[in-house]
C-alpha cells in the first residue's frame, strides 16, 4: 500500500499506472474508518484496477468549531486497517497542502438540494464538501468513486455537482453497512455510550416503521407516529424527520406514484449528531 502526503507524490505515482483504460476507483473520507468505509473499499476494488482512499478531516465543512475539534482522529488505526484490506493508495494531504493558506469553501448552487434537511441544520457544510470532493477529484482524477447511501443528500449533491462541473467521474451509491442492532455505522458512534449505542437501535427500526406504514397511513399520521416514538425518550432528541422526493429532496406534502421517495432523520444523543435514511420504494 502506497501512503502519500502531496499532490506531487500521488501524481508521480500515477504517472506509471495511469493509462486510458485504467480503472480508478476513490474512497474519499475523513477518517475514523469503520466497517462501513471498508465495504466501500472492497466495492471498489473490485470493480477498478487501482483503488485510492482518501483520509482527510475537511474544516470547510464544519460548520461549528467544536464539532470540527471534537471529530475522532485515529490515523495509525485507519492505516492498519487499509492495509489489511489491500487499499492500493492512501493520500493524507495536510490541510496547507489542499487549501494553502485560504482555507474557505467555494459557494455552489446545487439547485436547492443544499437548502434541505442539513443544508438547513449547518449551514454552508455542502459547499465545504462541494469544495473538497471537487478538489480531491481534481486531484486523484478518479473513474470511479464510491459513497454510502446514509449520507443520502451529500450523494445527490455531489451527482449534481458532477454534472454541472463537467467532471468525468462515475457516483457509486453502496448500501448503508448497519451494526447488528440497525444502527448506521458512522465515525461518530464512536462517541456513543454503550447504553447510548444499544438504544440507538431505535432509529432504523423507527425508519423500517415508516416504510411498512407508507402507502397505507396518510402522511401526517406517520410524522404524528413518528413524533410519538421520540416521547418519554430520555437518550434521544429528534432533530429532522421528513419525507422527501429522491430527486429535489423536498419535503413531499403528498405522494405521486410517479416519484420516489426516502425518510431521512437526524436524532442527537446529548452533543453526538446521528442521521439516517431509508428507501420507501425499493
Ligand atoms: O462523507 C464524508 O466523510 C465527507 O463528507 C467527505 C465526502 C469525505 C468529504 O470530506
């Protein structure tokens, strides 16, 4: 496994491989890697001739300090683990090596998909991964590259962003790798109690409710079912739930049979913010 810093090294390397049909698959992450980022990476090698992870905890994208501060940074672990699953590259840029001295994100519009769910709980967060994920694509130049499906509204937004960019990359949307109990893996869990992970189960199984309630409850009863879960729940406090069209990601006031749509919910145990999503057609 190679592991470069610069921009200069990754494209000395690949000078040697890159050739018109070689296959590149990306991993971009932030590390703190799990289980989830891992199926990522196997996806992806098998589908590429060169599989390259990124590991970089990107401060345009935070939109509060201490969420930034407090983000697990556990490098040597990740190394480890991407060594034993034969990732081919690791880039670990510094943050002077991608921003040099101005460390700001570019404003984007991604017709309106920013304004939804997260885009209006932190603010200015899409154009911090617009910024890097268009950077690092810039940079690593890959065929492919690969997301998890429970960041649902960062996965459309970087299709869009894509498309309007003119980049020549194709967006793999992999499956949400959950524990045993539901919960989506992410890094934060990381920063959950174990009573707090146990009981966390309770938001896929409310989202698996939603799905076996659609189409045959009207929409508010299902909020109103919803809201209900979260009452005389000590660990937990709901943020976001809304059900909302694939496409624009706005909130649907009722449902067309012409569309697709998806739950998505943001629960926060004490300061650990959790988000989640699940299909309601497939
Ligand atoms: O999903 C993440 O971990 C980050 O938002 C990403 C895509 C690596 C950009 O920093």
């Amino acid at each position: 496994m190679k592991v470069f810093k610069t921009k200069k090294e990754l494209n000395l390397y690949f000078k040697k491989f890159r050739s018109k049909n070689t296959k590149i698959g990306f991993v971009p992450t932030m590390g703190a890697l799990h289980k989830g980022h891992l199926s990522l990476i196997e996806e992806s090698s098998k589908e590429n001739d060169i599989t390259v992870a990124s590991i970089f905890v990107n401060p345009t994208q935070f939109n509060k300090k201490e969420d930034l501060d407090n983000y697990p940074k556990t490098l040597e672990n990740d190394l480890n683990l991407l060594e034993k699953i034969a990732c081919d590259v690791v880039f670990i840029p510094s943050v002077e090596e991608i921003y040099n001295n101005t460390i700001l994100a570019r404003q984007f519009d991604f017709d309106g998909l920013e304004n939804e769910m997260e885009g209006k709980y932190r603010e200015g967060h899409f154009n911090g991964v617009g910024t890097i994920v268009k950077k690092l694509f810039e940079i690593v130049l890959p065929t492919h590259a690969y997301f998890g499906e429970k960041d649902f509204q960062q996965l459309q937004i970087i299709r869009k962003l894509v498309k309007k960019t003119s980049l020549d990359v194709k967006i793999v949307c992999c499956a949400t790798y959950r524990e045993a109990n539901g919960l989506a893996m992410s890094s934060r869990n990381a920063r959950l109690t174990l009573q707090e992970k146990e009981a966390a189960a309770i938001i896929y199984q409310i989202l698996s409710g939603v799905k076996d309630k659609h189409g045959k409850l009207p929409l508010d009863a299902v909020h109103k079912w919803v809201l209900e879960q979260f009452e005389n729940q000590p660990l937990f406090e709901l943020e976001y739930f809304t059900i909302a069209d694939e496409e624009t990601l706005k909130s649907t006031p009722n449902i067309s049979p012409e569309k697709t749509y998806r739950a998505f919910i943001a629960v926060y145990a004490r300061e650990v913010r959790l988000i989640d999503t699940i299909s309601l057609n497939s």
